[in-house]
C-alpha cells in the first residue's frame, strides 16, 4: 500500500491525513491466474491498480474472444463507461497470471476526489495514460502482422514471455497458426543474419 502512496505523490502532493483517508478507502487484492476480474453484461463497479502480475482486457466477437489490451504493473483496471455510467461492461477483465492489486469502489474513488481535489490529476493522468494507449494500438492495427509483432517482442519481451501463445494471437487479430509462422520466419532470418555477420 505504501509503494502506491508512494506513486501517487509521483504526481500530486498529499499530506499524511490525505494519505492515510485514501488507505482507508482501498483494498489489497489477490488474485489466482485466470480469475474473471468484470465481465460483460455486469456493471464494473470498481477501480483496480496493478501492484504485480498481469492482466487483459478482452472483447467477445461473433463467439471469439479478441484480446485489446495487456496490463501489468502500475497499469489500471476497469471497463471506465461501465464504472462512470453505472451500465452493464461491454468488456472483460481476466487476470493472466497470479495478480496483486489496490482496488477501491469506484463510487468510493470518486468521493476521494471531492475530498482531495488534488488526486483528481493523478486519475486524469492515469486516466490518459489509458486512452492514449488505446490510439497506439489502433494505430498499430494499421500496421503488417510482422512488424506488430516484432514491435511488441522489442517493447514487451518480457510480457511475452508470461503470456500464452493464444492470447498474443488473439492481441494481433491473427490465428496461432500464423503468429507461429511469423514467429518461425523472424527466428530463421536471425539465424540467417548471424551466420553471415563476419567474425
């Protein structure tokens, strides 16, 4: 709890009564890996921090799951129209491996803000800290399989290494089948590239 204290004063100033009203307000979560964390069709009434492990958020289409985004540490957690409008998600929220997280009722969150005004730019922050994300992966859509994926490898190897298969597949819109052949063409021109490299 204190290291997330800690990350909200990163960005605002809190006196110590501020810190301790917030502690009161929140929660320190556990999590088992594939537990469904808000689920489509019911209301997404709380707001979540990632402390440690990692996560997704996930759309069903046509019977398909469709993988959107993946968090992990210091990232949030929530479907925000179903939390901001009190209406049933549209989302899914499933914890990929065991989870840590500070969790607060949103209603209860949003009162913090009435309390601490200040903290309202720490969410704002997160807040689009989490749109802008949302673009880069739009705009990421646009590009060819290979290189989404050799974008992710480079930013995001060590997600990749915790995350099945499956899921990474079902992030880039693609079949396992084909991510195992990208996956098998950037490894053979790695070997390829080395061997003609001189000594």
């Amino acid at each position: 709890m204190d290291m997330f204290i800690k990350f909200i004063r990163e960005s605002v100033f809190l006196t110590d009564e501020e810190a301790c009203l917030i502690r009161s307000k929140l929660q320190i979560r556990k999590y088992k890996k594939g537990t469904v964390l808000f689920k489509k069709g019911e209301v997404c009434d709380k707001v979540r921090f990632i402390n440690s492990g990692i996560s997704r958020t996930f759309s069903i289409e046509d019977g398909e799951e469709i993988t959107i985004v993946f968090e992990s540490s210091t990232d949030i957690l929530i479907d925000l129209y179903s939390a901001s409008n009190n209406t049933p998600a549209t989302l899914n929220g499933q914890a990929l491996s065991d989870l840590e997280c500070i969790e607060c009722l949103y209603e209860d969150w949003l009162k913090l803000y009435e309390q601490i005004p200040r903290l309202e730019r720490f969410g704002r922050l997160m807040t689009e800290k989490f749109f802008f994300q949302m673009l880069e992966l739009r705009e990421d859509e646009k590009k060819p399989l290979k290189r989404r994926y050799m974008e992710l490898l480079q930013h995001n190897n060590e997600l990749l290494l915790q995350v099945s298969q499956k899921h990474i597949a079902s992030f880039l819109r693609v079949q396992p089948e084909s991510l195992s052949r990208i996956k098998k063409e950037i490894f053979k021109n790695t070997v390829n590239n080395k061997k003609s490299t001189p000594c």
